[in-house]
C-alpha cells in the first residue's frame, strides 16, 4: 500500500488562464491585498471586499480545468478503485476546477469561492453569482453571510488533519506553489521526516532541501506524464 498525499496551489490554476494573487502580469498585481483580504479589510469596506470575491467567482467560469486538473482525477480513480494506499488531494486554491475535471473530497485549506458563510453561527451555503452585503443566512437569518475564504490572519483549514496524512504519506507532491512556504514547506518537511518520496512540479525548482526530485516544467505537461508514471509502477515512483 502507498499512501499519497498531493498539495496544488495558485500555478496550476493559472495554466487555465486564472490570474495568480502576485506575480509580475497578475489580475491584481497593484492591488492592496491585505486591505481586500483581511478581516480588518472586511470589516472596513465589505463592498470593495465582496466585489474582489465576486470578480474572481466571475472570471471563474470564463475558464475550464486543464490537463493537469485532468489527469490528477484520474490518478484518484484509479488509486482507490485500484486500492493502492489512501488519496488526498489537497488544494491552497479557492477555485473548483479539481472538481470540475472530476477529483472528490478535496481539502480546500483557504476555502472556497462558490460558498458563503455566515459570520454569526457558522453555516456555509453553496453560492453562485454575487453576493450582496449583509445577505441574510437561511440558517440562523442574520444578515451577516461573507465570501466563504480564509483571510490573512485566520487558519487555514483541514491543518491538522492534512498535517497527519503529510506525517505518514509515502509520497508527497507539490504543484504549482512554492515548496519552500508555509503551509507546504511544514507539510512537506513532515512528509520527508517519514521517510516519504517528495516531488515538486513547478517552472523553476524552489531549491527546497526536502525535495528528492524536481519536475520542471508547466503543470499541464508534467503531471500527466507523472501520472501515467505513477499508475505504471506498482508501489512507487519509477524514477
């Protein structure tokens, strides 16, 4: 049985066409994204807030998953119908191309665009479209329902439970994030403390000492090719 573990980030997004956070050419490369990200943010100007999420929901649906998101549904299907160890794949993006291209029960650690959540009981609702300042939450009816993300300063969710898949994974895989930041520098340190294979996907190594092995190259080329290497070997990376 090998346990595996995968962490994607914004690199793999952005190969469908959806600007990264930062980065020289990103849809909000001069914006002040503490001010639009934060709960301070919110709280000081929750229509700017809501407009940023409401923008980036939007331009969602002008793209489609590539073959990256692609062959990573597939690499599940086939591991756990297969029953070649456990599956996770995890994601710091709030997009829902992973499932859309057909991946279930992914971990969304900053949480996802296509929900609200209510700031006053908890309750999250799938949402669609923009969503109006203080929206009434059809649980507890307060008008208090935001952008269900995670913004600077709270915790990302699923920590700990991916922190303990990540301490006793066989291999672990990064793409499309650098390997070299929290949370993947943590969860891939944990990974590497157990013994794992670790394995980055990026255009650039990261130069992190816990990477064995570096995949350079765009998300959409290298990981089918990973995949299709992966479902060939029994038990391990064939590298």
């Amino acid at each position: 049985m090998t346990d595996l573990v995968i962490l994607t980030g914004a690199g793999i997004s952005a190969e469908s066409g959806l600007a990264t956070f930062r980065g020289e050419g990103g849809l909000w490369e001069d914006v002040d994204l503490h001010a639009l990200c934060s709960a301070e943010g919110l709280a000081a100007q929750p229509y700017k807030v809501h407009a940023f999420y409401d923008a980036r929901r939007a331009q969602l649906r002008e793209v489609a998953p590539n073959p990256a998101h692609a062959a990573l549904a597939q690499l599940q299907k086939r591991w756990t119908r297969e029953a070649r160890g456990t599956f996770t794949l995890a994601t710091m993006n709030g997009d829902d191309l992973h499932e859309r291209a057909g991946s279930r029960n992914v971990l969304h650690l900053h949480g996802t665009l296509f929900a609200a959540l209510c700031a006053e009981c908890g309750n999250r609702v799938g949402w669609e479209g923009e969503l109006p300042v203080r929206e009434d939450c059809p649980a507890c009816d307060a008008p208090a329902l935001r952008p269900d993300v995670v913004l600077f300063g709270e915790t990302p969710r699923h920590r700990q439970a991916l922190e303990a898949l990540a301490a006793r994974a066989d291999i672990f895989i990064a793409i499309g994030t650098s390997a070299s930041v929290h949370p993947a520098a943590r969860l891939i340190g944990l990974a590497r403390a157990n013994g794992a294979v670790t394995i980055e996907v990026n255009p650039a190594p990261t130069g992190t000492a816990d990477i064995l092995h570096v995949l350079e190259g765009p998300a959409s080329e290298e990981v089918p090719r990973l995949v299709r290497d992966l479902l060939a070997g029994a038990h391990a990376v064939p590298f």
